[in-house]
C-alpha cells in the first residue's frame, strides 16, 4: 500500500486521551489511560501482553498472581471495545522451573468469560529460536483474536496472499474448466509462518540475524510490524481507533498509522517511549526501515556460509547418513 501521503503529515499527537487527536502516546499504567476513554471507542485491541518471565521490564509473580492482574485489566478493554471490534491477544509459555505453561490456554478461560467470541487461534511459527534440551524447542505462539460480538468488520482482500497454484481448475460441476481459486489471491489461514521466520532468519549469511532485521530496536520481544497490519487491514477500516495497551516500542503504532487509522499506545517504560516517538518520527519523514507487508520470504541457496555443513562435522554427518542406510536395509 502506499503510504507516501503520510509522510511530513504533521499528526497530532497526545500524551493522554483525546477523541480529536490522531495518536496518543501515553507514558504509564496502561490501567490508567484506559479509564479515561469512552465506552465502545476502540474496534481494534491489539497486544503483546507482559507474559511474566522476568523481562528486564517486568517483575516475576506466581502464574495465578499473574493472570488475577490480567483479567482486570481485560476486563477494562472490554469496556472500551466497539461491539464491532476485536482483541488480538499475543502470548507464549510462562516457564517455571522446566514446566511450560501455554498461556493462550489461560487465557481463553478469561476472554470466554467476560463473552468474547474466539475467532481463530493464530499459530506465528518460527523458524529459529533458542535450543532446548530437556523439550522440544519451542517454534511457534499464538495469537487469539476475539470478537465482542458476532457482527464484526472483517476484510479479507486486503489480506491475501498469492495462491500456490492458480492455474488450478474446477475439474466438474458447471463451473467444469474454470480457474477454481479467486484472482485476488488465497485467504492467508490460521498459520502465519512467513511473517516470523524471517523476523528470525532474515538474513542467514548474517550470525546475529535477530539484531540485522531491518525494524529491530533494543526491544527484547518486538512485534514484526507486518504482523500487526494484517490483523489492521483486516480487522478495522480507514479512521478506526487501534489500541495497543503494552505498547512496547510501538510496532502497533505505526501499522496503524501506516494504514490511516487512528492510534493509542500505553507504555509503563519511559525509554520505549521514546523509542516509539523515534520511530514515528522516521515513519513520518520517510526513514523509518520496514519489512514491506506480503514480501515473500528469504529462502537460502545453499550458497550462504551459515546453511552449509561444517567442514569438522562431515565425517559425522556422513558416518550418521551411513548408519540410517543400514538401518534402512
Ligand atoms: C511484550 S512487550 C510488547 C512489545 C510490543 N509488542 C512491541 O512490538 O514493541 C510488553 C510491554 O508492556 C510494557 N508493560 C508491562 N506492564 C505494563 C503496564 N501495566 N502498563 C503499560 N505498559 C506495561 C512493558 O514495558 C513492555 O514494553
């Protein structure tokens, strides 16, 4: 989409709630900015939450501690949540001691209560990530995207994605040797891998691909800002209110504002704020680097130093191909 008419916008942006403004950025408790706006304002809540793993921006607490505080505060977006809005909640495991928790289990149980509508259960795989030994590693979160109530704005034009095969046809029936597909492209599913495998692998010939991701900040879990301007795109239209309560470095921000919708961000750490008022800075004069939305994935040649086997573990690599042959015979 072209955003060029946005940049050297001026937009007007304010520290606390204010209906005529086109961002708020507001520096605190995220509890405290929601009590000031309106009943039914926001169609569109979109988070990372804390997930109490002891970030360098969070104090640990007991699971059950955690998700008391939680469901206050979801409690309080329901308010402020258009009857025609949604809620995308993006979660992982809370760990303890080995034991993981999948949160987006928890979750539901709250969101379920309070009368939401569970919509789809998003899976963002990862292509890389921490090695575990004692589990599996874990490769993908989830997102869990609610609805306030059944009449709800869902766009999915703006949102698909190339078919695999469009010369595919309908082999019967009377539309016998027609294209079967939909010329705008295919419904992206519940998986949405592409968007997170190259916010890890960008650039495999690179070792330390996470800090050579062209949007990466200082951020220690950074939402890819395409990730948010699907769920924009298909979730609210031009105008909207789009709401990120743990605002972070302000990723929502400005795939909202990317998008001409109007955005609120609540952020406890004064130094992310200041990274998000940074970042819309450069979004606004046209430096701001950005993954384009629907860019199709790196994949590796083979070529690159980082997808090739070490020379020191071909005799095991090969000693191991051996032993499956055998095995095999
Ligand atoms: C998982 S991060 C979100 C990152 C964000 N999605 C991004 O792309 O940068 C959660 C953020 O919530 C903030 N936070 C935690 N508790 C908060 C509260 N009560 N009010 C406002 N912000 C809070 C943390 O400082 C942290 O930056």
């Amino acid at each position: 989409m072209d955003n060029s008419s946005l940049f050297n916008e001026p937009k007007n942006i304010t520290n606390h709630f204010n209906p005529q403004s086109d961002i708020v950025l507001f520096n605190g408790d995220t509890n405290n900015l929601i009590d000031t706006i309106p009943d039914n304002f926001v169609k569109l809540i979109i988070t990372s939450p804390p997930y109490n793993l002891g970030k360098s921006y969070e104090t640990q607490v007991s699971i059950k501690q955690y998700l008391k505080e939680q469901e206050q505060t979801i409690s309080k977006l329901y308010r402020i949540l258009r009857s025609d809005g949604s809620i995308c909640w993006q979660v992982g495991n809370f760990v303890d001691k080995g034991e993981i928790y999948p949160l987006d289990i928890f979750y539901y149980q709250i969101f379920k209560e309070l009368g939401f509508h569970l919509r789809n259960r998003i899976i963002w795989h990862f292509g890389h990530g921490l090695h575990t030994s004692k589990r599996f590693s874990g490769r993908y979160e989830t997102i869990l995207w609610f609805t306030k109530s059944d009449s709800y704005t869902f766009n999915l034009d703006p949102v698909r994605v190339p078919s695999k095969y469009p010369g595919k046809r309908h082999y019967k029936g009377p539309n016998k040797g027609k294209p079967s597909g939909n010329p705008k492209g295919k419904n992206p599913s519940d998986v949405w891998e592409l968007l997170a495998k190259e916010w890890e692998d960008c650039f495999w010939d690179i070792p330390n691909v996470k800090s050579n991701h062209p949007e990466k900040t200082i951020h220690p879990c950074q939402f890819p800002v395409e990730l948010v301007e699907r769920c924009v795109l298909a979730l609210t239209n031009k105008d909207d209110w789009v709401f990120d309560p743990y605002a972070g470095v302000g990723s929502s921000l400005i795939a909202a504002i990317k998008h001409n919708r109007r955005a609120i961000g609540s952020e406890q750490e004064f130094e992310y704020v200041n990274i998000i008022r940074e970042r819309l800075g450069s979004f606004f004069n046209g430096t701001l680097r950005l993954r384009p939305l629907g860019k199709p994935v790196y994949k590796p040649t083979g070529k690159e130093k980082v997808s090739q086997v070490p020379p020191e573990w071909k005799e095991a690599t090969q000693q191991k191909l051996l032993e499956e042959k055998e095995d095999y015979e």
